[in-house]
C-alpha cells in the first residue's frame, strides 16, 4: 500500500538519497527535490567540513501534516533550492530513530512551549538545537512565516549572530541534559498504597464524566490510566474507596470510545485520537501500538465486568490487525494513513446516499438509525464517520431485539458496506516492523487466547514472536526495524523491554521453554545495555549506542508506555518466578525515586503505578504444569485460570518432565511441581506458602 517508486518517479523524476532506505515515511521523501540525508555519518560529517547549519525534519508516515508540508514545501523547486543551498537536510521517521526525535522534541517545547509532528529543528554543526517548530506553511498564514522566509532568515541569523546562535543552543543543551533529573530534585518517596491512591484521585479529579476518558478536544484513549482505574475498581488502597468512582469511569470510557468514530465500526480497530470530546470524529491514521494497548484494555474490562460488548470490540481489533497490518511470515507493519486520494478519512466516511444505494431502502434506514448517518452529515462534506448514538443495548430494545439478534441482523450489512470499501483507493501503510510496537501486539494476542479461547490468537503471538527472534536479533541484540527484507538499528529500551514482557506472556500460556530462556536473556542485556548505575533507573539509548548531545531517558508514559514501567515490570516478574532478591535494590530505587512524580503526574506514570500495585500485592504465584503436547487437560485449566479480572497473578506454564539444564532461576520455583493423575496440574503460592496441587478445572476457577 505504500507508494511505489514508480509512481513516485513520475510525480518528480529524480531519486534523492531516500531511495535507500527501508522506511516507508523516508521512502515517500526520496524524490523530493530536496538534497535530503538520513540520520548518519555522511550528513554529520558534511555539516562539520562546510560549517553549515542542519536541517533536522521529523515526522512518520501516517502523519497528515507531514504530507501537506512535504507537498507544499519539500516538492517544491524553488524552495527545495533553497534547502540545498543553505542547509544540509536531514529526514528522520520518528518511530525509527525515536532517541533523536525525543530529544529534539524536548528542544522544540522548551522553545515554543508546544510540540508535534512535522519536527522542524534547526542545529549547529555539533547537533545543538537553536530555532524549532513544527509545520511551517508556504505562505504565511496561521500566525506562522512562510517557511521559505523562515529559511532565509534562519541563515541570516546564521551569518550574523553566530556567537549568540552558540551561546543560546549551548543553554538549551544544558536544560535537555538536566531534563531527566527533575525526579531527583523533588526528593524521595515510600512504595505504598498511598502513592495509587493519591494517584487514582487525581485521575479521577481530571476525567471527563460525560464521555469518558481525561480532558477536553483532542482527546486520546490513554489506556494506561484506564488499566489503573481498573485496577483501583478492584482493590482498597487502605485510603477512600474509590471503588465505584474507578468502575464507573473505566465504563464509561470504554463504551463511549467503542460506540464513537474513532472505532471502526465497520473494519474493527480504533484511530489514533479524537478531534472532539465525545470521541466522535477520529484522526483517522491507525496505529499497531494504539490497537495493541486498546486490545488488552478491552479484554481486562470484559473480564472485569463480564461485558461481552468489549470482548467483540477487542476480537475485531485483532481481527483488523491480522487482516490489514499482518506481513506473510508473521509480523506486523506499523500503521494506516490518515489519508487516501489527497483526503482525510475519505476512505471511511459515507453519504447517507452512498449507504442507501448499496443496502436499499429497509435496510439503508436501518443501518443509517443505527450508526448515525444523517443527510447532513458529521464530517467534511455531508459525509458520515459510523458510529453508534446509542448503546447496543438501547438500539436492541428500540427494535425490540435481544442485543444478540441486533448484531446478527447488522451483520451481512456490515459485510456489504465493508465489501464496497475495499473496492475504495486505500490509505498508504507504513511498511516496517518495530520490535516494540511488535511486542506489544504479541501481549494483546496473547490475553486473546487465555480470555477468548481462541488458539489462533495464541498462533498469531507465536508467529510474531518467531518473527522477531529470526529477523531482528544479532546475536545477543535486538534490532529495532525491519523494512524491505533488511533490518537495522540497535534495539532501545522499549524494544528490550516490550520483547522481554511478551515473552514472559507466551510462557504464561505456553510450556515451550524457549519464552522464558529469551525472556529472561534479553532482561539481563537490558540491565547490562540501559541502567544507570549513578542514579538508578534506564537510559532509552543503550552503552554502545552513537554519541548525541545528551542521553535519553523513557521516563513518561505517551501513546506507548514508557520503557521505564515495562522494564520495571519485567524484572518484578522475573523475581516473582524466580524468588531471586538480586534486583530488589534496583527496583525499590526505581519506586521511591519516581513515586513524587507518580503523584504529581499520574496520567504520565499510570503504567509504573500498575507496576507498584504489583510490586505491593505480593502474589499469587502460578505454576501449571502440562502433563505434554497432547494433553487434553491442560487448555481447560488454562482457561479457569483466566476467567477473571486478576492483574497481579505471575503464572509459567511448565511441561512435566523437561530438564531444568541451565534454567538455576527457575529452581525454587519447579521444585517437586509435577502432574497429579496424569492431568495438567496448578500449584498456587502466596506470602511464601502454597496450596495443594489442583488438578480440577472447577475448583482452579473458585481460586481465580
């Protein structure tokens, strides 16, 4: 679906560097007229020998604005000939090079107050920034210069104020090299229930109680303080009880969300953000992490809830990823553009026409009643984003249906609108594979198989798992992208520590042993790579990686979670498993470091919080052991195991009689766990004692 160089040949002519790259958002620049670079020694050294200023612009290629400035202002000659004259023109996909854009957002937020996408930042020879912003126009408008002025300035300064360009980028750099350490100005904290609980209030005090979610337009789904509330919807923090207030939001979000335009009514999955506050009108770009997160937030709230509404919205979120993100040996690509024909959304947005035409009077007005398709319209043009103005629930009794009989009747329509979609023009797919973001579609299929019951979901976590373990490991080392058949760049600490969290959930629902072997291999070269031995904590760029002007952390959480959480996570896992107290100093140092800005910031920090709330419940711990491929027993207790919402559980599924070898963690745990009359067989343990082995499906789920 991405654009081919053919295409992109007779838009321009010309191939510039780009065309050597792997990553679709680089590859839809490679025939700009612009001398652009990647991000590399050629560019840097060129910078240095002609002493003149680069030209970094970041972006990703779902991203609209980044078109609409390529189009007005990268495809232009004039202007292209400008850039070449005066700069030397760096690209970089943000999702590729992520250490270099989250430096150089921070750079362009302590200079403009704001951020996003197109990056537009302005650099010495030696990498310090000294003029940024975002998009640009070719005109001046919006209250912004025209981007060509922009540059003709920019160089004017260059030549003329070159003492006060150093002085300033080198005060900027001194503020991005003490960014990271404002958690250890605000003091110490304690690990307690206290900090959730204050935390949880906060989330609360800043929620939208209407249509869910935090704030105002543009909203985002932030699942991770949804994945807290849960949380706090199901425990006492030895503070208020807050218990009620947490499952009343978490509902509200989660329906509000799936009955809105930023779900996909129609293909399953969900849009990046809102452009409203009731999650009407998407930005329509589709991210696998997005889709990833959301999955397992809706499967944990099917279980906490029993609500089988959210366990559809989550199986047609898996069902749109294997459809339309899969590549054919088991990964998945990146995204869905925003844009097709020129357009946003136009690939999903319907006229009430269009709708009646295709499923005829009867079943037009149907389907229009039930997704809110109007002659007016909500979106450009007198189209419609689908989305349901009511519940399920509500739409069933109108039409005296049971909520079953609504989705049947709705069905081959939802075909048939779906068929005369993708005979639309698609939007572009960004076609490279991210270790991270693949990681963490491997945890989403992963709880679609221990609380769907579906195998082939658990098939579908394999297969990608298999594909990152050939295509993007040398070595001992995770790689961070692969694109065109070629995978590159030294892995961060989120594709450390996603991976590492995946594989600990495949050994969680499957006794292959290579899971846990991987798993707790690549925690270990997280350690070695990403802690900081002086202040405690992960750098996100590791000890080998390329000098820059100064070393990142993954500190918050974004639309991922920060690395900082999940590499949190994994060790207190591997703990839990292995009753090793090696990391405890490390990770009691992450929670009281961390824990006044846990407080202070809680929807930037839920995911360590869900970790804290782990940390502080101290078990269960769950060993199932399979009586051996064939056995019959062990996907029954598996299940009765996973009927329940139950976060702070560590479960490893172990086949009986496979040899320890050099698994010595694994011990204490394995120690006398085999099966009992020949069945896959449960063992529990908690506060350091355990329950006799149980071999019974029923009273496993009375314990769970």
């Amino acid at each position: 679906m991405t654009t081919s160089r053919s295409q992109q040949e007779h838009k321009t002519g010309k191939a510039n560097r780009l065309i050597e790259e792997t990553s679709t958002y680089l590859l839809q620049h490679a025939y700009n007229p612009v001398d652009w670079y990647a991000w590399g020694p050629d560019a840097l050294e060129r910078a240095k020998k002609e002493d003149k200023p680069i030209l970094l612009s970041v972006g990703y290629a779902a991203c609209h604005w980044c078109h609409v400035m390529e189009h007005e202002s990268f495809e232009d000659e004039e202007t292209a000939a400008v850039m070449n004259k005066l700069f030397v023109n760096i690209k970089v996909d943000r999702e590729e090079r992520t250490d270099i854009d989250e430096i150089y957002m921070k750079a362009v937020q302590l200079m403009t107050g704001h951020g996003g996408w197109p990056m537009t930042v302005f650099l010495t020879p030696e990498l310090k920034p000294f003029f940024g912003g975002t998009y640009f126009p070719k005109e001046d408008k919006h209250g912004l210069p025209a981007f060509r002025r922009l540059l003709m300035a920019i160089n004017e300064a260059w030549n003329t104020k070159r003492d006060e360009i150093e002085e300033s980028s080198a005060d900027l750099v001194g503020h991005l090299q003490s960014f990271d350490s404002i958690a250890a100005s605000l003091g110490k904290g304690e690990i307690e229930y206290s900090v959730i609980d204050d935390a949880i209030g906060k989330l609360l005090e800043h929620s939208d109680s209407r249509w869910g979610g935090f704030g105002g337009a543009p909203k985002f789904p932030h699942s991770f303080s949804i994945d807290l509330l849960m949380r706090g919807a199901t425990a006492d923090y030895k503070g208020r009880d807050r218990k009620r207030e947490c499952l009343d939001l978490v509902t509200i979000t989660l329906d509000c969300m799936a009955y809105g335009g930023i779900h996909d009514q129609l293909g399953g999955g969900f849009a990046r953000y809102s452009v409203d506050r009731q999650w009407l009108i998407p930005h329509f770009e589709k991210m696998l992490y997005d889709n990833a997160l959301l999955c397992q937030t809706y499967l944990n709230g099917s279980l906490l809830t029993g609500r089988t509404y959210w366990a559809a919205v989550a199986r047609g979120i898996m069902d749109f990823v294997c459809r339309e993100l899969r590549t054919e040996d088991g990964g998945f690509y990146s995204s869905l553009d925003a844009d097709s024909e020129g357009h946003e959304g136009k690939f999903y947005v319907w006229t009430r026409d269009e709708i009646m035409d295709e499923l005829g009077k009867v079943d037009g007005e149907f389907f229009c009643n039930v997704y809110g398709a109007t002659a007016q319209g909500n979106f450009e043009h007198e189209t419609n984003a689908l989305h349901l103005p009511a519940s399920p629930e509500e739409t069933a009794r109108k039409y005296k249906l049971s909520v079953d009989e609504l989705w049947s009747k709705l069905q081959p329509m939802k075909e048939t609108m779906l068929k005369k979609r993708a005979g639309r023009i698609r939007p572009g797919r960004d076609e490279k594979v991210l270790t991270s973001w693949n990681s963490l579609m491997i945890s989403a299929f992963v709880d679609g198989y221990r609380i769907l019951k579906e195998p082939k979901y658990l098939q579908a976590a394999q297969d990608c798992a298999n594909f990152i373990l050939k295509n993007l490991v040398k070595g001992d080392r995770l790689l961070r992208t692969w694109g065109q058949g070629k995978s590159k760049i030294d892995g961060y600490l989120d594709d450390y520590a996603f991976f590492a969290q995946a594989l600990l959930d495949l050994a969680s629902v499957d006794p292959n042993p290579i899971w846990f072997d991987k798993a707790f291999g690549y925690a270990k070269t997280m350690m070695d790579l990403f802690w900081d031995e002086e202040t405690g904590g992960f750098f996100y760029t590791s000890t080998e990686h390329e000098a820059l002007v100064t070393r990142p952390r993954s500190l918050y959480d974004g639309s991922i979670p920060s690395g900082l959480s999940v590499g949190t996570s994994v060790l207190l896992r591997l703990c839990r498993l292995s009753g090793d107290s090696q990391f405890d100093g490390k990770l009691e140092s992450i929670f009281k470091t961390y824990a006044p800005l846990m407080m202070r910031v809680p929807d930037q920090f839920a995911n360590l919080l869900c970790a804290m709330e782990l940390k502080l419940s101290n078990g269960p711990e769950v060993v199932l052991v399979s009586a051996g491929d064939k056995d019959a027993t062990f996907e029954p207790m598996l299940f009765a195991l996973n009927q329940r919402f139950s976060p702070n559980k560590v479960v490893f599924i172990w086949r009986a009689g496979e040899a320890l070898g050099d698994r010595k963690a694994l011990t204490s745990l394995l120690e006398g766990r085999k099966i009992v009359d020949g069945k896959t067989t449960a063992y529990v343990c908690q506060n350091f004692t355990c329950d006799a082995p149980i071999n019974n499906p029923k009273k496993l789920s009375e314990k769970f």
